[in-house]
C-alpha cells in the first residue's frame, strides 16, 4: 500500500491555482485559520480529485474508506453547495454541527475540519448518517488530530505484486 508522502503527487486532476488574497478573504467569510499544509494544496490546484484516495477512517479498521475529491474554495459556488465556502449551507440543510469546515461530502458522509476542539489546528472527522438512532443524526468518527496527520494516512490503496497472485484455474506455470 502507498500512502502519500508530502510535496507533489497529491492531485490527480484540479482546478487553477488560488492566490494567496482569495484564501485570506475565505478564511475571513469562514471566521477559521485554514491549515497550512490544507492552503498549499490549493496552490497547487484548488481542490481536485485525489491521487491517494483510499483511507481508513479508523485506527484498526480493515475496511477502507475512498474520498474521491477534496474541495477546494469557489466564491461562486457558496450559494450552490459547492467548495468549502458552502460548508454553512450543508450544515443547515443536513444538520451537521456548526464548528466544521466541509472538505468533501456525498449528502450521506461528509469528510470535515472540525474546529470544536482546536481553533488553530482543527481535526479531521468523518460524520456518517445513522439510520438505526431516533435521537442522533449524525455518528461522527475523528480520522485524524490534524491535517497533516490525515494527509499522511490517505493511500492508493494496494499495489499487486504478481508473485503473491494464485495462479488461474487452467493455466499451467512453469
């Protein structure tokens, strides 16, 4: 399994660029400090599909866990529910807490920064609806402390090396 490393290769496919003031005037409309590894990012490409897009959203977990596309800030899309500037929309119209930024959501899973517990370095969380709670909405899963932390655990998931494949039915090896 290759988990991504840091600098380069983190995009598969993305929008331009953003400069430096349009992620200042985000973060003002957002009332949040963006992590900075987050903003670098969307230097590169601002927001995209990923090149390592398969995570475990918890420490044991086998099952893993595919984030297509993170989002990145489109000052158009705000009223559209699209990019993070439409994380207010989402929260009213879904019901997720208000101390979250929206990185990547399917209306049923959402991907976010959670700033509840820290103000300057939020965590990463995964909230999934819960169909069998009358009382709870929303189950909520810390993937990682930080954004930095939660680069490093995205994967591309295995790489088969053939040696370890079984050989076919029919099919003679020498």
């Amino acid at each position: 399994m290759e988990f991504y490393k840091g600098k380069g290769e983190f995009w598969d496919k993305g929008e331009k660029p953003i400069l430096d003031s349009d992620i200042r005037v985000a973060e003002e409309k957002l009332g949040v400090k963006l992590p900075q590894s987050y903003i670098e990012l969307l230097k590169e490409h601002n927001g995209g599909i990923l090149k390592y897009p398969k995570i475990f959203l918890e420490e044991n977990d086998k099952e893993r866990f595919t984030i297509p596309e993170i989002d990145g800030i489109n000052f158009q899309g705000e009223q559209n529910g699209i990019g993070i500037l439409a994380s207010k929309y989402w929260i009213n119209e879904v019901g997720l807490p208000e101390s979250i930024i929206i990185l990547w959501g399917d209306y049923h899973s959402w991907i976010a920064l959670n700033y509840e517990e820290n103000i300057e370095n939020p965590s990463v969380v995964y909230f999934y609806e819960d169909y069998l709670s009358d009382n709870e909405k929303w189950k909520q899963i810390k993937i990682a402390n930080d954004f930095d932390s939660f680069l490093r655990k995205l994967s591309r998931g295995y790489i088969l090396d053939p040696k370890n494949l079984k050989t076919s039915f029919g099919r003679k090896t020498e």
